[in-house]
C-alpha cells in the first residue's frame, strides 16, 4: 500500500507540474504578442515621425527654393542657383514615398497583430508622445523578479516534474501490497446467527511484486534520474540566459539615454544653423553650397532624433519583456501560484501598463 500510494502521489505531483508548464507557457505566448504589438506601434509612431521631419523640410525649402526664384527674376542670382535647390527639394520628397509604404506595412503588421484583415481599419493611430516612459529606470534589479519570466517558471516546473518521475519509477519497482478487512456473523444455527460471541472479523493482506523483469524498471528509474539531471542544467541555463537578457537591455537603455541627449542637442544645433542661413539667403550673403549642407544636416539630426527615441521606447519594452511582464499584478494569478506571487511585490514601473494598454485598445470591439 505505502509503494502504490507513494507512486499515485508522485504522478500527481507530476501532472500538477505539467499544468504550470502549460500555464506558463501561455503566459510566455501573451508575453510575446503583446511585446510585437508594442513594438509595431513604437514603429509606426517612429515613422510618422521621420515622415513629419521630411515634410518640414520640404515645407523649408519650398520656401528657401521661392525666395531664391524672386531674386533670380530680380537679376541678383543665377538660374543655376535656383536650379540646385528645386533638385535638393526634389531629393527630398524622393524621400516619402519609401517612408509612407512602410508606414502603410506597419499598419498591416499591426492589424495582423490584433486578429484583423488589412483591409479591416485601425481608428487608433501612434505618435512618439503618445508614449510615456517610467518616471525612473532600475539600474539593478532583484532576483525574484527577473525569477517570475514565464520561460523561468516553465524551467521550474519541468525540474519538478521530472524529480516526481523518479518517485514514480522508484514505487514501482516496490512491492504492491493490498490489505483488505472484512466483518460478519457466524453460528451452527440461524437462530443464533446475530447472537452475541458470533462475529467474525477477516483481515486479508495481498502482496504482489516483479520477480523478474531483465532490469526494465532499474532503468527506467536511471532514466528518469538522467532527466532530471537534464532539466536541472537547462533550468540553470534558461537562467543565466535570463540575467544576461536583463543586464543587455540595461545596459542598452543606458547608452540610449546618452543617444537621446546627443539627438536633441544635435537636432537644436541644425535647426538653429538653418535658421541663420535662412536669413542670410533672404539678405543674399549666403552661397547655395552652404545652404544646401545645412538642409542636409538638419533633416538627418532630427530623423536621427526621431529614431533615437524609439529606439530607447523599444529597448524599454524589452525591458519589461524580460522581466516577465508584471502577470502576476493581474487579479486572477494562476492556480497553484497565486500565494507566491502575491508576496512579491515589484516596484511600478515592473508593471506592464502601457504595453498593455495598446493591447487593450486594440479590443476594444471585441
């Protein structure tokens, strides 16, 4: 009785662990999508972006390109003046279409994304404010967060179900012992059969046991002692591999914020170049060569800071990512689970507000 029981609790224990490997792993599939539609949103709102700063300075030198026009009609320039800026102007919107048919592909991944045809349309559009990031960054991060990744517990719960394999292959190579216990009444006559002194108690006990089984259930047992071996490495392997995603987007995020900064002031230098060589074009103090590397360098520090920023929104996202996502703030934690995750109480910004907050607007009218 001791070994069927044993083994009847060790296969219990296995299939429970089966099914937080099942949970998890549906945790891990969420995880992801919600991720990709993130990051496809963070896209389109980085090439909105680079499409607005292209249109600026298209705007820029339209006008730059009608102020040179009325001083050649006034005999102060040459027609080759006027001529090298309508080619920078055409080179310029050279630039959109490229940009709007990605634009348009973003859209389609986005409807792909949230179970729509892409002809279905999508109210929502996704601007680089439309963003907002943590207030502050970790620089470091606890163990027990970075330990609530969906591919860590699914680690976990394979070592657990492969520990209780051994149990099961161990009561199995026990004796199978059955006890059962029976009570009546005997006597030499029916009138005395339920008089007292003719009870009769019978406890009978069964024992059952492989004589020989050429060694299938030893190695049985050594295989499963061999897979949980197994499990255990990749569990350690699964976790190493966790760490080191974490520390790679810190350390990303930190170079990211250098970039940004590097962007904005960039950006502010060109745009104010720009403007003084605006006016002095007006004044006529000014050579086309001048001009035309200003432009140039004004429309590549704002697409450069344009897509500075969605590299650290995007780099955040993978942020959360690794930390597994924030589901245990949901209200209905897994069964099994939900005593351990509530005791683990992770700071704000390990929550997964505003990834899932695109993902909710994208259900809206489901």
């Amino acid at each position: 009785m001791a070994g069927g029981l044993g083994g009847v609790r060790r296969h219990v224990e296995a299939a429970d662990a089966q099914v937080n490997v099942q949970a998890f792993q549906r945790e891990a599939v969420y995880l992801t999508l919600t991720s990709n539609i993130t990051l496809a949103a963070i896209q389109e709102a980085s090439l909105r972006g680079q499409i607005a700063a292209t249109r600026g300075l298209i705007e820029l030198q339209t006008q730059l390109r009608d102020v040179l026009q009325r001083r050649y009609d006034q005999g102060q320039l040459a027609r080759t003046d006027v001529l090298t800026q309508e080619t920078a102007l055409a080179q310029t919107r050279l630039l959109l279409p490229p940009l709007e048919k990605q634009l348009g592909q973003q859209r389609d991944l986005l409807a792909l994304l949230t179970g729509r045809f892409p002809s279905q349309p999508i109210v929502e559009t996704f601007q680089l404010r439309s963003f907002r990031l943590p207030r502050q960054l970790p620089l470091s991060l606890p163990a027990d967060l970075v330990r609530q990744r969906p591919d860590i517990r699914v680690a976990e719960a394979n070592v657990r179900a492969a520990n209780a394999q051994i149990g099961v292959a161990l009561a199995n190579r026990l004796p199978q012992i059955t006890l059962t216990g029976n009570v009546g009444s005997t006597a030499s006559t029916v009138a005395q059969l339920f008089s007292p002194g003719t009870g009769l108690w019978l406890i009978a006990g069964n024992a059952a046991q492989t004589l020989f089984d050429a060694g299938t259930l030893e190695q049985k047992q050594r295989a499963a002692e061999a897979t949980f071996d197994q499990t255990t490495w990749q569990y350690r392997t699964v976790v190493l591999t966790a760490f080191q995603n974490v520390a790679d987007t810190l350390r990303a995020l930190q170079a990211d914020a250098k970039a940004v900064d590097a962007a904005i002031a960039a950006e502010q230098s060109a745009s104010a170049n720009l403007k003084l060589i605006r006016e002095q074009v007006e004044q006529g103090t000014v050579n086309i060569p001048v001009l035309l590397i200003a432009q140039q360098a004004f429309l590549q520090t704002a697409i450069a800071r344009v897509q500075a920023d969605a590299t650290r929104l995007a780099d955040t996202v993978a942020l959360f990512q690794a930390l597994g996502g924030g589901w245990w703030n949901r209200p209905d934690p897994h069964e099994g689970q939900g005593q351990e995750a509530a005791s683990i109480e992770p700071p704000y910004w390990a929550n997964l507000t505003f990834m899932t907050a695109i993902h909710d607007l994208f259900r809206r009218d489901e």
